[in-house]
C-alpha cells in the first residue's frame, strides 16, 4: 500500500508541474501576441494621413552654396499631422538655421542627409504637443 501511494504522490506532482508549464506557456505565448499586435506597422494610407508635404525651401548654406529642397514629414496621428501644418512656418525656420550652419561637403552623400533629418526629426518634436514625429524625409533635394 505505501508504494502505490508513493507511486500515486508522484505521478500527480508530474502531472501537476506539467500543467503549470503549460499554464506559464500559454500565458507568455499570449503576452508576447499582445505585444506583437500593439506595435504592428502602420499602412500606407494610415501614413499619408498622419504625414505633412512641407513646400520647397531654398537657402544658402555656410559656405556660400545654396541648397533647394522639399521634405515630408511623418507623425504618429492625424491630430500630429494637424498641428504639423498649423507648425509649417516653424519647420522652415528650423530647416534653414540647420542647413545656414551646413556646407555642401556635410550634405553629400547618404550619412549627411540622415544626420540632416534626424536633426529636424529632434528639434520639431521639442515643439510639437499633439503627439511627434516619426520621420523626416527628403523628397526633393539639390545643392549647387
């Protein structure tokens, strides 16, 4: 009797460590797709949206050369885009005292124009209220 009962007390600690293994897989399993959902890219569309065009500028740079360029710029809301448009004058502002600091050697290449856009991307969410931006990108870009 008293080894079927130890038999006994250990197949229900396995069954039981088992089911709570199962049990803490499940409930990572399901954290980890909750998370997964939260941070799924937007779409297109929900990007157009939530994005401002802001109209060519044109200005000299530090060393004489001038610079003309468009940019579109993405929020993370439709409320962010609204606010961005009523913040276009403050853009241009921002741009040009970021490239009137700049030379033609520090926009060549794709490591300039990166640094450019982040520096934008980080002086225009210090302003913003209704949400930020995501991304800054260069649509149109010359230096003569």
């Amino acid at each position: 009797m008293k080894k079927n009962n130890k038999l006994l007390t250990i197949m229900l600690s396995i069954v039981a460590v088992i089911a709570l293994i199962g049990v803490i897989a499940y409930v990572l399993l399901t954290q980890l797709n909750g998370e997964a959902k939260e941070a799924k890219e937007p779409t297109i569309e929900e990007v157009i949206l939530a994005s401002v065009d802001i109209p060519e500028i044109r200005t000299n740079l530090a060393d004489g050369h001038y610079a003309i360029l468009q940019l579109k710029i993405q929020t993370d809301s439709e409320d962010a885009a609204q606010e961005l448009t009523q913040r276009i004058f403050q853009v241009n502002n921002l741009v040009i005292q970021e490239l009137s600091e700049m030379t033609e050697e520090d926009l060549k290449g794709k490591q300039g124009k990166v640094l450019f856009e982040k520096a934008i991307k980080a002086k225009m969410n210090e302003l913003m209220q209704e949400g930020e931006i995501q991304q800054v990108y260069i649509t149109s870009f010359i230096v003569q």
